[in-house]
C-alpha cells in the first residue's frame, strides 16, 4: 500500500490555511506592535506628567517666596511711615485726648501725612484718631470733618487690649468713602502711657488686588494674603463676597503646611472656587500673614495634555500604518511564498520602529526649537557623568539672551519665537555632533560639551557663541541685536551631579550678566558663598535702618586756590552686628533692588542735614542720589522736609547724581532736578566721562558743579591721554560756568596739575580719608 502524499482532506496544509495563519500571525504581530508602542507612551507621558506638576510647585513657590517678600516689604514701609509719625507726635509731648485734638489738627501735621501717602503708592490713606474714636486729621482733606470710628475693628481692638501696640485688621469699606482698604493701625501713648489715640494707614485693597493681577502666574492661577488665622486679606481674581471673612479650613491648613517651615507646597480642593489646586504658601517673617500662590491642576497641565494629544496623533498614525501594512501583507500573500511574508514583516518592524521613534522625539525634544528639552538633558548629563568617572573632563554652559524680553514686548511673541528659532540655528552650526545643545525654557539654554582636552575648550566655545549670537538678526522687516550671557562648570572639578553642576553654571551665569552682559564665567567656589550672602544681606537690610546700623563718613573737599575746606561728601557706612563694616559697592545694588534705597536715601538725606547744621564753619554737605530715588517720584518733596526739619540753608546742600539717572526717564528726570534746583540747592554730575552720553546733558540741564571720575586723575601726569581728556573738561566746564571737582586726588603731582589747569575743587585721600568725626577747630579756621 503506497504512503499519502497530503491533500486539501488530509493531514497537509491548503495555501488557504497557510495564509490565513500568516495573516493571523500579522495582525497579533500588528497587536503587540501597537501595544508595546501605547504602554511606551503611557510610560513616558506618566514620566512627564509628574515632572510638570513638580515643576509647576517649584514656580508656584518661586512667586510665592517673591510675593512674601513684597508683601513684607509693603508692611515694613507702613510700619516705618508709623513709626515715624509716632516719633513726632511723641516728640509734642501730649499729655491728653484735648492736647491730642488741638496739635494735630492742623495744616503742618495734614501736610506732612500726606508726603507719607506721596511715598507709598499703595496707601490710601494716612489718619489720626483719638482716644474716643473721633478721626481729627487724615491725608483726605483739611480741614478734617471729625467723623468716629469707634466700632471699626482697627480701633476697637487697640481700645480694648492696652498691651497691643500695632493691628492688622481684616478688608473693611472705608465710612468716608466706600472703598476697601486694610486697615494697619498702631497705638500712640503719652509720656505717661496712657492711651491718647491711633495712628492708621489704610492700604487700597483695588491697588494691592491690581499688582496681583499684574504678576499672575498665567491661567487658572490666584494670589491670596491671608491672616495665619484664616482671614481672608486680598486676593486676585477678586472675591469681594469672601473678603475679610475667616475660613476655618483654610486656617486648619495653613497650620498642617506650615507645621515645621515657614512655606509649603500642596495639592487640595480651593476653598473659594472647588477646583482642584497647587498651594504654594509662605509666611512673612514678621506678620502673622501667609502669601498663597496657586494654579489649577487642570490648567498647570494644560501643556501637557497638548503632549499627549501628540502622542495619541502618533499612535494612531501607527496605528493605522500597521493596519494598511497588515492588509497589504495579506493581500500578497494569496498569490505569494512565505519569503515574501518575512519581507513584509520587516517592513512592519520598520514602521514600528520609525512611529516608536517620533514618540521618542516628542517626549524628549523642544517643540519649537527641536532641541533637547530638560528630560533628555538630563540623560546626556547622566551619560557624560559616566564619561567623568572614566577620566573625561566636560563642561556645562547655560545661556541666557539679553534683551529677548524687550524683543517680546515690543515686536511680539511671533518674532520672539522666530528669533529663538534662529538663535537654535547658530547654536548648532558651533556644536560639535557629541555635544548637545538644550532649551530649558524661554529665552535659557544649555550646553553640555564632552571630551575636553582642557577647561579653557569652555571658554572657547562660549567666546564663540557670544560672537556668533551677538551677530545682528533680520526677522521679518525687523533688525534685531541680542546678546548673549554665558555661565560655565566643569567636571570634575565644579562636582559630579548633574544637577549641582547646573545650578553651578547658573550662578556663573548670573555674575556674567552682573559684569555687564555680553560676556561668560567659570564658576568659583565663593560665587555659592556670595549668592548665600546676598539673600542673606537682602534680609539684613529690611531691618538694619530701623536698628540704627548705618552711619555717614564725611570726605573733605578743598578749594584748590585757596586750601581751604569748602564742604564734605557724606559716604554711606553698614556697621552689620556680625560682619563688620560692609561697603556701600556690596549693599547700595542690593537696596536698588529691593527698593529699601527709598527710605535708606531719606534717611541719609535727613541725618546728613541735621549733621551739617550743626557744622561751625557754614560748609557744604554733598549727598548722593540714587537712580531709583528719582524713579519713586517724590524726590524734591523729601529733600525740601530734610531741609525744614534739619534748619539747613538750601544752599549749604549739593545733591550728586550719575549719568545712569539721566539715562532712566530723561523728560521726567530733567523736571525733577529743575524743581530740586528751584528748591536752592546745587546739583553736580558725578562721575563724569564714564557715561554715555556726557555732553548732551551738560548741554540740557545747568548743573553746578561737574565731578572728573577718579579713573582719569589717577593716570594725571603719566599719561597723555588723561592729561588731555582732564584739561579738556576743565576748560569746557568754565567755559559754560560750571564748576569743577577732581575725584580720588592722592599726590602733590596731580593736585599741582589740576590747580595749573584751572581747576576749581578737588578731593581724595590727599586731603583726608572719609571719617565719621569732623574737626570743628579746622571747620572754623576754614
């Protein structure tokens, strides 16, 4: 009997069977494909999930830390004008509620509460009330309507706790005017402790909820202070029904975050608007208020879900790839062998890898650029740590463009993204393939460089890039100039985690753009050191005027025809409890900054008139002005008190400014220093020759006296250029009948030059060091 050779009806397989089974295989091949590719994606999308909401705590705080920060800075500044009131009331000697009524009551005290209200923009109001709830004088009007606000929270509970001195009491509408204010109100004594009255600043609750909205975190987001005990003090977007009313909850919670910290980050429902939020809190450091910064978790992950919108875009282009691919490998397989089915299943694996590959990209690249966003960056640092370990040095570079906000605002965010996309092409044409390049966000960048041969290869690069970016821009009509600022660690030798070597680049980063932008760093190991200080010093400086921590030195300046002593510069001195004497060059930049210069500038005004009065031998006092003193927009006012209080004659007073005041707000400046000038005071221009625009000033604005920078008279007599440069101010400066001052005299050589060329004062160690004592013999004899 012969052996079945297999048939349609025996134990062989039909070509039907077979491709069926193929055709099985492609779609669970297709199947798996696509799932591997979805949970990928679910994967990489969970990742970044929980990065953006990290993200979006660590902004939230960041805002929260600033807000705190101005918002103690605005109590500081009432407590201060507060303070300063009481000192005169006190200074009245009132010894009752009558006394109380009749002295304050009058023009000079109405006037004098409203330079206070001039100085604070956020005050609405300034007003005294005595012991019986009678206001008698506000900054509103004058004479004062005598109008109670004995049942007012702000008065009665001074009334009714003799120990308290200060309250910060909830939003109430003001009975005058039916606006909301919060109400800060201190208790005023007399000589014998009784209670006489309050002193009560009312700060507009429209202006504090307006500034909020300005600096709104975007979306979805809100700022609320709140009392610690859960009174609702303002918030952006407003909630007038809410205001000034007290939520347990809230109160509970602030308690539970703030339990071992003076700030916290947490996620929990909103008290006002039940949605679901990111709290970022903090307290201020000497009120009993917390600043809450929050955004919806909806809205913090907005970007997020355009991601995986993204994503499921991609997967569903897989998606429908596999299913063509698989219909098509069906239909050949009916007229094909299986080779032809191993081939088709290579081009499936293709495409899975090619749909893999987008996701990739997506989940690690910038949108707008195509760079390295953060998580990818994080592995390229990760690899070249591993390189260090063997022996490599590498370099982290971040970036920073100068001046991309102005390009922002003024030529809008289109240009601002083209500009960004031209500045990543430049970027690339310096980059070496084994490098990577970058965008953490806005206008930042970084660079990670592998492979040095030596840590100056850094310094190359970043040179390089300054050049290259600082190349002028035509986008869209417009030419456009950006600079770059570049921050440079190297490791091993700055550290070997990934993130300390960033932070290190960052603060390289930031002392390039403190010397002037345009330039790069390496990181030093006391810039960590100096940018501890620094926060540390902006704390020291809210407290230190009010602790009596500064001090004036006075410089003598000369007359060079006659050798005597016409007047002294009062040079600012920080005698800091634990560090000694710091230099104005450490604290001046900080105070600009914070705006503490406002009050300390009043009080320099105020100390160094008073001192001067008192002088034997009727010589001048030169103080400094600060650039932000005439941006805060009552300069004259000030000075005219500090020469009414002090009794100095306007003309014993020289006001030094620098070219930089100029160049701030030059229509509004120029009228400023015509009012001081109207006042009888003497304005000079220091520093001269260092700005920018020297002689169109001199030419618009008559100063008094014009100060020749201590940089050319160092060189007086040694070198051509700055004996030509100093004779050629002299000249000019009396040509226009200015007189004229030589900075930082040391030798008898330059003061015989300086007399020789006509010049009419000088000053500088020469003629003696800045101290805080004056000789009253020498004044008399001078």
């Amino acid at each position: 009997m012969r052996p079945s050779l297999g048939s349609a009806s025996g134990t062989g397989d039909s070509p039907q069977d077979g491709t069926r089974r193929a055709a099985r295989r492609l779609v669970l091949a297709g199947l798996a494909i696509f799932a591997v590719a979805c949970i990928a994606a679910l994967l990489l999308l969970s990742n970044q999930r929980r990065h953006v909401l990290w993200d979006t705590e660590r902004e939230l705080a960041n805002q929260a830390l600033l807000l705190a920060s101005f918002t103690d800075n605005s109590f500081r500044s009432v407590e201060l004008v507060q303070d300063d009131l009481a000192r005169i009331i006190g200074d009245l000697g009132m010894r009752s509620v009558e006394e109380f009524n009749e002295r304050l009551a009058s023009r000079a005290i109405h006037q004098e509460l409203q330079a206070r209200v001039a100085a604070l923009p956020l005050i609405e109001a300034v007003f005294l009330t005595n012991a019986h709830g009678l206001t008698i004088a506000s900054t509103r009007a004058w004479p004062q309507p005598a109008f109670s606000i004995a049942d007012r929270p702000h008065f009665r509970v001074l009334l009714d706790n003799p120990d308290l001195d200060s309250y910060l009491a909830p939003p109430a509408r003001n009975v005058q005017t039916g606006t909301w204010n919060l109400y800060i109100t201190r208790r005023i004594r007399s000589a014998e402790g009784h209670f006489l009255g309050i002193v009560g600043v009312g700060l507009s609750l429209p202006r504090l909820e307006e500034f909020l909205g300005l600096v709104l975190p975007g979306p979805g987001a809100s700022i609320a202070i709140w009392r610690r005990d859960g009174y609702l003090l303002a918030r952006s977007p407003p909630v007038r029904d809410v205001i000034g009313s007290r939520m347990e909850d809230v109160a509970a919670a602030f308690q539970a975050m703030l339990a071992r910290s003076d700030n916290g980050v947490s996620r929990r429902v909103g008290a006002i608007d039940g949605e679901e939020r990111i709290f970022a809190v903090r307290v201020l450091t000497s009120y009993p208020v917390v600043v809450a910064v929050t955004r919806t978790v909806a809205e913090g992950l907005a970007h997020w879900r355009r991601e995986v919108a993204q994503v499921l875009a991609a997967l569903a282009c897989l998606a429908a790839g596999i299913a063509v691919t698989v219909l098509l490998r069906i239909r050949q397989l009916r007229g094909r062998h299986l080779l032809e089915q191993a081939r088709t299943e290579l081009r499936v694996l293709a495409s899975q890898r090619r749909a893999e590959a987008i996701i990739a990209h997506l989940a690690h690249h910038d949108a707008l650029t195509g760079l390295a966003n953060r998580v990818l960056l994080r592995t390229r640092l990760d690899e070249a740590m591993a390189r260090v370990r063997r022996g490599e040095t590498c370099a982290v570079l971040c970036l920073d463009l100068d001046n991309f906000k102005d390009v922002n605002d003024t030529l809008g965010h289109p240009v601002g993204d083209q500009l960004l996309q031209a500045v990543t092409e430049r970027l690339r044409a310096n980059m070496r393939e084994v490098d990577t390049v970058a965008r953490l966000g806005g206008d930042e960048f970084a660079v990670v460089q592998v492979a040095l041969s030596q840590g100056s290869d850094a310094g190359l690069l970043a040179q390089r890039l300054i050049e290259s970016l600082g190349a002028p821009y035509d986008i869209d009509g417009h030419h456009i100039v950006a600079g770059v600022s570049v921050g440079i660690a190297l490791a091993p030798h700055d550290g070997l985690d990934p993130d300390q070597l960033l932070r290190h680049a960052d603060l390289a980063l930031y002392r390039a753009k403190a010397a002037g932008r345009g330039c790069f760093r390496y990181y030093e190991p006391e810039m960590n050191a100096h940018a501890q200080l620094r926060r540390l010093l902006q704390l020291d400086l809210q407290r230190a005027l009010k602790a009596n921590e500064f001090v004036l030195h006075y410089q003598p300046q000369v007359d060079l025809r006659t050798g005597g002593v016409t007047g002294f510069e009062a040079l600012l001195r920080w005698h800091h409890p634990e560090r000694g004497l710091i230099t104005p060059e450490r604290f001046i930049p900080l105070a600009e900054e914070t705006r503490a210069i406002v009050p300390l500038g009043e009080w320099v005004l105020r100390q160094a008139c008073a001192e001067a009065s008192r002088w034997p031998g009727g010589q001048k006092v030169a103080v400094n002005l600060s650039p932000i003193q005439f941006a805060h927009g009552h300069l004259p006012s000030m000075v005219a008190t500090a020469l009414r209080l002090s009794g100095l004659a306007p003309a014993r007073l020289e006001l030094e400014i620098t070219e930089m005041v100029l160049l701030s707000d030059t229509e509004a400046t120029l009228a400023a220093l015509h009012e001081l000038q109207a006042l009888g005071v003497s304005i000079a221009l220091d520093d001269f020759g260092t700005g920018y625009a020297s002689l169109g000033y001199l030419q618009r604005f008559p100063f008094d006296r014009v100060k020749i920078d201590r940089s050319f008279i160092r060189r007086l007599g040694h070198s051509r250029e700055s004996d030509a440069i100093v004779r050629s101010v002299i000249e000019l400066c009396a040509a226009i009948n200015m007189a004229t001052t030589a900075e930082g005299v040391e030798t008898e050589e330059q003061c015989r030059i300086l007399r020789a060329g006509g010049c009419t004062a000088a000053q500088g160690y020469l003629f003696g060091r800045p101290s805080a004592t004056i000789d009253a013999a020498a004044l008399q004899q001078s």
